[in-house]
C-alpha cells in the first residue's frame, strides 16, 4: 500500500471559537512592546514541578541547529489510533464543561502533545490542533497546540502598563519555573492588542530549549522556541462578556516522512496514492459551531483532517480510473450514506468537477470525508486532498440489507 501524508497549519496569537469549518483564531492587529524582565516565583500550578525561573535575555531567541541524523527506524506514533477517535469525539465534546478532564491530559491522548505545559488548575479544554509544513533539508516542522479557557480570572492584559498588567505578571510567574524545569529559558515577551483601546489585549511569553532539543518518542529532536499565550478572550468577544485563557504552542523539527500522530500515519497508509506523489501539508485540528448553526444537531465541538500532497496532473487524472477500488483499508472506505436505506452506507461515486474529481468516503463507517484532485493546467500542478470531519454525534452506518 502506498504510504500517505497529512496536514497542518501556522501559530496564531489569539484563538477563538468559529463556526463550521473556518479557522479558530486570527493574530491580533498590533504588536505593541517587548518584555524581558526577570522573575522568581513559585508557580501557582498544583501540577506541575516549580523550579527557579530561568534569567532573562537580551538577546531574540537564536536560531535552532537542525535535528540530528539517524538511520534508525523512525518512532513509533504517539496519541490516538483511528478506533479511538469514537470515544475521544464523545470525550472532546463535552470537555468545555467538565473541569475534570485536564486540557493536558486531552492534549496528550488526543494529539501527543509532547511537552508536559499543564494550564492553570479549573481551566477547560477549547481548543486542539496539529499541523505540519516543510522545511529544507529534508526537515518537516510539527506544531502541537493546545488551548484551555481559564477557570480562576489570571487578570488582564494592560498593554500600556510598564509590566503589562497582572495578566502578564501571571504568566510570567507561572510558566517561568515550569519551563525552567523542562529545560527551557525566558527570552522575551511580547503584548498586543486588537487595534481597539482598552482591550481585549493579549501576551505571549517565549522559552528557548537550553539544549536546543527535546525528546520526542525517544528520540532528540530539535525544537523552536514555544509560546505561551494569555488571551483576555480567547473565544471571541460576545454580549459584553470576556472570556480569557491560555495557548500553549510546541513546534519541532522531525526527520521528512516520519508522521508523530498514530491515526495519521494509519490514514496515510490507508489512502491510495499515485507514484511520484509527495506530502505537501497537514492539519489536524477542533473546530466549533453555533446552536443555530447549520449541523448543530450532529454536535458543536468537533474535530476536522485535511492532509494535502503534490502530485503530477497525467498521474492525478490517471487514478480517477481506480481509485474507488483502492480504498481496501475497511476503515476509511469509499462509501457514502445511502440516499434510499437510512442508517446503511452505499459505494460513492466519482464526481467529475471544473478542475478534476471528488470522492465521498467514510471513516470507520460514520465521519464523511473527501477525497479531491485539481489540477491548474496554466502551471501544471495538481494536488490531492484529503478532508474528515468527526462530530460526536454520528452514527454507525451498516452495508444495504441483501
């Protein structure tokens, strides 16, 4: 079976609730000053390991070496395998309102987060993400981020204060010691706003590996500076009310070809490719609708996939031919609902489009998917696309009666 690639997508400053499909988060509008004063406290955190906070810098966060070579065979994923996403889409659903499940925790099971950052104790779990790009030679960056509303107020954000308020205060004495006992130093912190006096502001610290690495799976691994966010509304300003919390952001360097999250190296190899093809990006992230939004009675938090790779047009065009057949992994078949038996699955069909063709699918016979080539003919690229979306209130379709 052909191996298969997938998705992710950039840091953002601030992030925020969206309803369908569309992006989280936006950065906020100005970036207005640069901290880097020093701290030393105890951090308020009843889970994590307090350790002297790291001295300041004066220096921007210096450029990482690149990750170190190794013919061994590559780690074994982290997180969840495709059966598990059943019960963590029931899981994930709810855990804005549960303040038992620790945003960490999720993280870890859900995306293998691969640092433990815990957030604030009485925090809940709100956002989720996993992207990829390339880098050069031969490298793949990989972004875990996690984001969790606050329980107990952290304060605000006062950009014009000369130590940014008590929100950054916070953050500071909190994440300082954490971080210094992971092996990671303070460089600087930055604050903006959203272009809007008096707020809603935000700050985000930034640690640099003392080494330069971390270990990931057992194995070092280089790693970019990570962030540490405090929003004062991180969901979106909504009746008057603000609603803040943290972002946690880990970027490493892997090895090209080597897929951290165990169900998307299983989607990769479940998914039919043409030779030649080759991993252009991937995301892995939660997404979040409305009440009165369109398929709100499928579930308001859910999880989406979209994994991207470059392939030749002849090549593309040429699998159309196939493709319904090559799904052979029972897990992420080519199937649709069927339009005349409710609760049964039936054979998709290929659709023909201005610029290629599409696929419906079905992961684990519940989350509809697709699978898409375009081609541009006037620069002769094409590419193929994979998309899931996984709502918590699916239900397990069954193969037509006879």
């Amino acid at each position: 079976m052909r191996h298969l690639v997938m998705v992710l997508a950039l840091v953002f400053a601030g992030c925020g609730s969206s309803d369908s499909d569309d992006d989280a988060g936006s950065e906020p509008a100005l970036t207005v000053a640069t901290t880097e004063a020093a701290s030393e406290t105890t951090s308020p955190l009843t889970n994590a390991t307090p350790d002297t906070a790291a001295a300041p810098t004066t220096t921007a966060p210096t450029t990482t070496t690149a990750a170190p070579t190794t013919t061994e065979a590559p780690p074994a994923p982290a997180g969840a395998a495709l059966e598990d996403l059943v019960e963590l889409i029931g899981v994930w659903a709810t855990a804005d309102t549960d303040a038992s499940l620790a945003p960490l925790d999720l993280a870890e099971r859900i995306i293998g987060f691969p640092l433990a950052i815990p957030v604030p104790e009485g925090a809940t779990a709100n956002d989720l993400e996993l992207r990829a790009r390339p880098l050069e030679d031969e490298l793949w960056e990989w972004t875990w981020r996690y984001g969790a509303v606050a329980g107990p107020d952290p304060g605000d954000v006062d950009i014009n204060a000369e130590d940014k308020g008590p929100g950054a205060v916070f953050l500071r004495e909190t994440y300082d010691p954490i971080m210094g006992g992971l092996g990671f130093e303070y460089s600087n912190s930055t604050t903006s706003d959203p272009g809007d006096p008096g707020g809603p502001n935000s700050t985000n610290n930034v640690y640099v590996a003392d080494s330069g690495t971390i270990t990931v799976a057992g194995v070092e691994r280089s790693v970019d500076p990570v962030f540490v966010w405090l929003d004062d509304d991180l969901i979106g300003f909504e009746d008057g009310v603000e609603t803040p919390g943290f972002i946690v952001d880990v970027p490493v360097e892997l090895p090209e070809g080597e897929i951290p999250l165990l169900f998307l190296s299983e989607l990769i190899e479940g998914t039919p490719l043409p030779d030649g093809a080759e991993l252009a990006s991937a995301t892995f992230r939660s997404q979040s609708r409305q009440a009165d939004s369109f398929d709100a009675d499928l579930g308001l938090r859910y999880l989406t996939v979209e994994i991207d790779w470059a392939v030749g047009i002849e090549a593309g065009a040429a699998l159309a031919a196939t493709v319904l057949d090559s799904f052979d992994d029972p897990r992420l078949r080519a199937t649709t609902p069927s339009f005349f038996e409710e609760g049964s699955f039936e054979p998709s069909r290929l659709s023909e489009t201005s610029d290629g063709w599409r696929h419906d699918l079905l992961l684990l016979d519940r989350y509809p998917g697709t699978f898409i080539f375009r081609a541009d003919e006037d620069d002769g690229t094409a590419e193929l696309t994979l998309r899931l979306v996984i709502e918590p209130l699916r239900q397990l379709l069954t193969p037509p009666a006879g």
